[in-house]
C-alpha cells in the first residue's frame, strides 16, 4: 500500500530487553545476534517505559524484580498508554510465585520466563511471539483496507486523520486534506450495470495512487467517495496534486461506455503554518468545499487555507 507510511511488519522486528542485569543484556546481545530482529535495551523500569513509547518495539523482554520502577509498575504503564497497550510483553524474571505469575498475567503479559532460563527456550517463545504478532499486524492491516479498491477504508482515515492532525498542532506544520466525489457516478451503475461502477472506483483508485507520494494516505471515505492526508503539504502543492487527479479521470477513455467521460469533484482545505481550527471544523470545511464545487458545475477544485484568518477561498476549476 503505496500511501500508508510504514507498517510496523515492514521493518525488521525490534526487541526491547528492560531489565537491570547488565550481564543479562551482554547475554542476550551476543547469544541472539544471529537472529532476524534488533535488539534494544534499558536498565531500569522508568528508561524501558519511555524506550518502549519512543522506539515502538515489536516485543518487550521485561524482568519484574528491578529498583525503583518494578516490572509490574512497568507493565500497568504499558497498558495503561494507547500507544503502548499492543505491545506483547514477555517476562523474565526471577521470581518464581504463582502469584506472580498471575498478577503479571493479569496486567497483561503474554508469556512467563523463569531466571535461571534456557537460552533455546527463550529464543523459540521470542521467535512465537514474533510470528503471533505479525499475524495479529496483518489482520488489523487486512480490517482497515477497502476490499474493492484496496485503498485504505473509513475507519483507517478516521485515527489517522485524529494522529495527523494531532501531529499539525504540536509542530506547526503544514497539512492538506482532500474529499474526492465523482459525479454523476450513479449513472454508471443504472446505465451500465454495477461492474462497470466497480471498474470505475477501482481505476480511480489506483490513479490517485500513481499521482500522489509515498507519505500520502489515500481512502475510499464511503460509496463514491474519496479521500487525501497529505502531510508536510500545503494547499498550494496539494492544489496541484488534485488537479492532476482531476484531469487524468477526466480524460480516461472506459472500455465499457467510451462516450461516457467521468470527472470528479474535489474540496482541499490545508495549512502551511500554525492553525487553531479542529480536526472536526476542518472536516466540515473541505466538506463544505466539496458540496461549492459540486454547485458550481462539477469537475473543479476548491480550496481554503485554514492558517489564514479569515480562511482564503479559492476555486482552482
């Protein structure tokens, strides 16, 4: 999927060892440096937890019984933070209670590793726990992808566009977002039959893909609608990139209605500089763009810089 950034199954895995063992880290690092994965490690709860956010790993190694911040206190944090609450986490530890065991379990570690551990055991539940977490990756994958289109569906635009926006109002950068409609496009399936619609989304789809860049994050938004998060873009760039989309449907020739063109509408709202408005006020104005393009005549682009106070409307039809 050409617009979504990295997925964490698409770099090599990430292993983050918390433990204050030095001797246990220099075992580790040596016994397990063949293997297919990065190793990375802290030494002590409070370091691991802020790695852990920092580094995003694929898999925690934590040991319970460690100064100040416990193991436990560990994973309560993990579980606790959004961001980390996916993250199997391993334990290996010394303490060898049942209670233990449960009350780790309990705070959600996947598996339990007494010390003193053998190290071919370790590296086979490390080796499971990799293989179960790439196929849990996958499937979430597979349930935010649209089946007709391949693009990246509803439910995938609506925490990344939260995460994008998010990321603007901290750093001050530029955003763009676009809401694609095509038009007329009910025709096509009363005219020609729902196959020839079904042609249609999935040859527009993959013509945004060919125009936009890899850091892009294109979406079926719903029915014959489409949308574009274009990070780091401003609406003078992202302008440029919806007409170049407008004009490749426009002038595609469809093998099964020739004389039947197809043109889309577009509202693009963006930012290249800092901006108070919320991801939600932002929605309802490329909406309402899109609906301004629609009532004057279709097969235009408009835009507003939401940086601008009052917002720049422009039509770019």
């Amino acid at each position: 999927m050409s617009s979504t950034g990295q997925y964490e199954h698409e770099r090599a895995p990430v292993i983050l060892l918390i433990d204050d063992c030095e001797d246990v880290h220099r075992l580790l690092k040596t016994r397990l440096s063949r293997e297919a994965f990065e190793l990375a490690g802290a030494l002590g709860g409070e370091e691991g937890v802020r790695l852990a956010l920092e580094i995003k790993p694929t898999i925690i190694l934590l040991d319970l019984d460690m100064p100040g911040v416990d193991g436990f206190e560990v994973l309560r944090s993990l579980k606790d933070d959004p961001d980390a609450s996916d993250i199997p986490v391993l334990v290996i530890s010394g303490m060898h209670s049942p209670h233990d065991k449960v009350t780790a379990f309990d705070l959600g570690a996947v598996d339990y590793i007494t010390k003193p551990f053998d190290l071919t055991e370790l590296r086979m539940r490390v080796r499971s726990a990799l293989r179960m977490r790439q196929l849990v990756l996958m499937l979430a994958q597979k349930a935010q992808i649209d089946g007709l289109t391949g693009l990246w569906n509803r439910a995938y635009f609506d925490r990344r566009w939260s995460n994008e926006t998010s990321r603007v109002k901290r750093c001050d950068g530029a955003l763009s977002l676009a809401l694609l409609d095509l038009d007329h496009f009910k025709t096509i399936n009363d005219s020609y039959g729902h196959p020839a619609g079904d042609e249609v989304l999935q040859t527009f789809a993959q013509q945004m893909l060919q125009e936009i860049r890899q850091s892009d994050v294109a979406c079926r938004y719903g029915g014959e609608e489409f949308a574009i998060i274009m990070p780091d873009t401003g609406p003078g760039h992202a302008v440029t990139v919806c007409e170049r989309i407008r004009e490749r449907l426009e002038s595609t020739v469809w093998a099964r209605h020739p004389s039947r063109p197809l043109t889309v509408s577009v509202g693009l709202v963006g930012t290249s500089g800092p901006t108070l408005v919320t991801p939600k006020k932002w929605l309802e104005r490329v909406d309402k763009l899109l609906y301004d393009a629609k009532s004057r005549g279709r097969n235009r682009v408009c835009v507003a810089d939401v940086a601008a106070e009052p917002p720049r409307m422009a039509d770019a039809g």
